[in-house]
C-alpha cells in the first residue's frame, strides 16, 4: 500500500480529521522569464477562513491555482500536514481532503438538485442507505430540501451557490479553496454568502478564499495575506492588515477602512 493510499483510508475511518494544516511553502511561478510568484508561503488551520488578496497581478491567482493543482508550481510545496501533494493532479488532492469551487458555474445544469449531489456521493459513499442519509442532510442544511427535483438551471444566484457548496461537501473534505465566491454576486446576496462561509468553517473546515473584493473577504476571513509583486507584502488579522502602512499604501489605499 502506497503512502497515498494509507493516508486517504485514514481520512475515511475518520482519523486526523480534526487539528489539520494545509501548508504552501515558498511557492515560485515563472512565465516567460518573468518570476510572477517568489517564494511565497501561507497556512490555513482547521475551522478558520484565509484570504490570499493584492492588485492585479499581484500572483495571488496563481498561488491559488497552484494549490488547487490548476497551475504547476516551478519550486516549493504544497502539503496537508505532512503529506505532500505538490505534483498530484487535483482529483488525488480531493481525495485527501482538498476541496474546490470555482468562480464558474460547476452545477451539472441538466441535473436536478438532488442528482447533483447524488453524483458525487455515488462516488465516495458505497453505502446506499448512508448514502441517502447524506443527501437529506446535506439538502436540509443549506435549506434546499424543497427544491430537491427542480433542474439545477432553473435556480437563482443564491440557490445555486448553496447547491455548488452542498455538493462540495458532499466529499467531505477537510479544506475548501473558494475561488472569487463574491464575483458577480448582487449587494442583497453578499451577506448570504458570508453566512455561508462561516458555516462551512463551523463544521471544522479550513477555508482559503481569493477574491477582488478585498472589503468583503476582510470582513469574512480570520486572516489574511496581501500579495504584490509577486510576494507576501504583509499578513495577519484583517484589523491589523488595514492599518498596515504598506498595505495602504501599495493596496487598500490612505482613506480605506472595514467600517
């Protein structure tokens, strides 16, 4: 038995499920001669939000997507305690707990909403009858019960966000990585996804979040980390991060504020 495949039989007997790190140490990206990530490196614990933010071109998508395994990293690694998965392609990574939703739609459109989420249990969960329990859970809890045999295209913006988030978790994995979650979402819808967020932490996940709108993650995130050229610029606390001269400076700008 590979090391792999020891690590993921413990993850499914529920061991080292709680008190797990996923840890990107001094990642670099280079494009064309062009170091667009130099030795950067982050954390996220369990149960807590981290948000990787910066102007554009900052490198704080490509960080991202290197962990997600989108975007191959050139040096450093990216590890779930002791584990390391830099050169494993995403569906290995989600099997060891690594979750993620794009900014795009990922909603299988044709299906309805249960079968969205069927179809990723049938794929984690041999056990037809825990199946179905994980189903009506998981249905109930992001209150979307009563939508349960509609097409996924039919629901709104709101709906299909807790649609995308149930079905992530219907892997239960131990990370989400939440790519731009505010992106074209309406101002009445914002508040919603936060809550969102803040529950899929409650249940112990560690969630990482890159996002243009730097307001509403800071207001959302426990910590945060402000990339530019290509490097950490500063991090910690949100409160702690506004009023740090550089990040005002050469990010938020002098008259910024979370209030």
């Amino acid at each position: 038995m590979s090391q792999e495949q020891h690590h993921i039989q413990k993850i499914q007997r529920g061991v080292e499920r709680k008190g797990r790190t996923l840890v990107a140490s001094h990642l670099t990206k280079t494009y064309r001669g062009r170091r667009v990530v130099n030795g950067v490196s982050f954390f996220v614990n369990s149960g807590e939000a981290v948000g990787i933010l910066g102007p554009n071109g900052a490198g704080k998508t490509t960080c991202f997507y290197m962990v997600t395994g989108l975007i191959s990293v050139d040096s450093g690694s990216i590890r779930i305690d002791d584990f390391d998965m830099t050169d494993l392609p995403m569906y290995r990574r989600a099997r060891l707990g690594l979750g993620y939703l794009p900014q795009e739609v990922s909603i299988f459109r044709g299906l309805s909403v249960e079968n969205n989420i069927k179809a990723v249990l049938d794929l984690v969960e041999k056990n037809r009858s825990i199946r179905a329990q994980k189903l009506d859970a998981l249905l109930e809890e992001f209150k979307i019960s009563h939508l349960r045999y509609l097409p996924a295209l039919s629901l709104s913006g709101g709906e299909r966000r807790r649609l995308e988030i149930a079905r992530s978790l219907a892997s239960s994995p131990d990370f989400m990585l939440l790519d731009e979650p505010f992106a074209g979402i309406d101002p009445i819808a914002i508040y919603d996804i936060q809550e969102l967020v803040r529950h899929i932490k409650s249940r112990g996940i560690g969630v990482l979040i890159t996002d243009h709108n730097v307001r509403e993650t800071l207001d959302l995130v426990d910590r945060a980390y402000i990339l530019y050229s290509g490097e950490v610029l500063t991090h910690g606390h949100p409160t702690d991060i506004v009023s740090d001269a550089d990040a005002r400076r050469f990010y938020l700008g002098e008259k910024f504020s979370l209030s």
